[in-house]
C-alpha cells in the first residue's frame, strides 16, 4: 500500500515534469516510511569529535536493543523496511556509519578500516549508555559486526550476519568487473551510476522509483571520492579475509547468518565456511533474493531474526 501511494504521487511529480516536486516525494516518502518504522531521526556527539546521523526507535526503552549496520556505499535507510516489521517489539539503533549518509565529517582523511569502525560503534553505544545489544551487520556492515564481537563479546546479545563480508568470497562476476574495468560498480560517479549499483546489489525491486534512484543516485555520487577512501581502507583490513586465520573459531556468540541465493556480490558460498568456522551459527538462506534481503524481502529477514533473538531473549 505504502510503495503504491509513493509510486502513485511519484507519478504526479513526473508529469508534473518539475524537478523540486520530485524532491518533495523522495523526501516525503523517506520520512513517511521512517516514521511508519517507528523511527526518529538523532544527532549523537561522540568523544572522537563525530556527530552521527542515528534512525533511532522512538518509545521502545524497554525493549531488547538492536543495533543495525549498513554495509559499503549504503546507509541506514537499507534498514527501514526491516525495522518496520519488527516496529514496536525492539530499540532499533541505526546509523550512518562514518564516512556515509549524514554522519559527520565526512573527510577523505579518516581511516575507514573495519577495525576503526567497530571501535566507534562502541563509542556510540557508550553515549547511548546501551550495554548490551543484538548486533546485525550487512556486508561491509557484517565484517564491522564479527570484529565487535571478538574485541567485546560481552556486550553482544547475539550476532547478524547478512550477506557478511569478513570470508569475503567475491562471486567470478564481480572479481571479473573490479578487474577488467578502472571503475568500481559500487562507486557510483554520476546519479545514473547509481542504477547499476542496484543492478548488483539486488535481485528483486525494493521500492523505489526511478526518479528516486536517480536522487538517491546524486547523493552517492557526490560522496563519491569519501567511498573510494572508505573501499581502499577495508580492503587493507585483514578482517576482510578471516577465512582459516582462527579468528572465527573463537567467536561463541550466538550467530544466524543469512544470505540471498542470488548474491552477485559475496557468493553463496560464503555460508559454509561461516557455518564450519562459527561454532555457535544457524543459517538461513533466501531464494531469489539478492546482496541486500533486509531491504528485498525485509518481512522474510524480520521473521529469521524474530525467530533468532526470541530464542535468546526467551
């Protein structure tokens, strides 16, 4: 009902062929969609000097708290959908990670390693004054979550793993691309780029309306020289490649992986060795879906973890 009253008033903008109704939508749209989600927008000071953009449920004190990480190139936007589904049942914490969305600064001068990231989440949990949380991370997001755990685990209720980097099997197709061509698919440089980062990131349609990948698309463009700071830095990290090193292995927190069969990005194949490494894991595994299930199919991805954390949280 919701996609078809955007697509609906999307249309009417169109024809009205007027560039600032377009923005009004898109913009409408976002905030209708967080607010149907239960979330409010905050902007959270840390001691490292960064101001966080953080969606953010509005009357859930009580409840079991969740944080949620984006993966490469995405912010917390690709969490909404999933938040919505689970509206009411938990404290979603969700934010920009650095170097991303609204977050600032956002400066090519930073290190983006997976390692820096992971300690800031910890500092953003500190002036949230939240100890314990579920924490679910999305690729680059995921990789960002397992070094949580190892360097904290106590503070983990459970883990997430959604189309996770950290083993980091890249599919052929996707290896072929980063070699063969000078420019990184995930690293849009004009809005139409951004088109075809949806093309691999996804499999089925989440949402959005032309028009709005095309905004969307302006706005990763712009971020475009930061992303390219942020991919070097991860890619030097080596909790990107955890496979065989005994990282893994020591990790006991509870751990659902969760995976789209059709991930053009990070293989399927990733969830074995997860599951061989991981001593405590279920995995779960969506069939036509691609890189991004919480955002394609986000009633199926909010039912695993229902089942998931009402195991832990009883």
């Amino acid at each position: 009902m919701v996609i078809r009253l955007l697509t609906l008033v999307a249309t009417l903008a169109l024809l009205a062929g007027c560039e600032s109704s377009q923005r009004w939508v898109y913009h409408q749209g976002l905030d209708f969609e967080k607010w149907r989600a239960g979330l409010e927008q905050r902007t959270v000071a840390t001691d490292d000097g960064l101001r966080w953009h953080v969606l953010q449920s509005e009357d859930n004190a009580d409840a079991p708290a969740v944080l949620l990480i984006h993966g490469f190139g995405a912010d917390s936007r690709n969490w909404v959908r999933f938040a919505n589904e689970l509206e009411g049942d938990y404290r979603f914490v969700i934010p920009d990670l650095p170097g991303h969305g609204d977050t600032e600064p956002r400066t090519t001068d930073m290190d983006y390693g997976i390692s820096e990231q992971a300690l800031r989440l910890f500092r953003l949990l500190d002036a949230l004054q939240l100890d314990q949380v579920h924490v679910a991370g999305n690729s680059m997001g995921g990789a960002i979550a397992i070094e949580m755990a190892r360097r904290q685990p106590s503070r983990l209720r459970s883990l997430g793993l959604v189309d996770a980097a950290g083993i980091t099997l890249q599919t052929p197709e996707f290896l072929n691309v980063l070699e063969q061509s000078d420019s990184n698919p995930l690293i849009p440089r004009t809005a139409e780029d951004f088109h075809t980062t949806l093309d691999w990131a996804t499999e089925r349609s989440v949402g959005i309306p032309d028009f709005a990948i095309t905004l969307m698309g302006e706005e990763k463009a712009a971020n475009a020289d930061v992303a390219e700071k942020v991919w070097q830095d991860i890619n030097l990290d080596p909790a990107m490649r955890l496979q065989g090193r005994g990282v893994l292995p020591e990790i006991k927190t509870p751990t659902l992986i969760l995976w789209g069969r059709e991930d053009a990005l990070l293989s399927v194949e990733n969830v074995e060795v997860f599951q061989r490494e991981l001593p405590n894991n279920r995995a779960v595994i969506l069939e036509g879906v691609g890189h991004v299930p919480m955002a394609e199919v986000p009633d199926e991805s909010a039912e695993a973890f229902r089942a998931f954390w009402k195991d832990i949280d009883g």
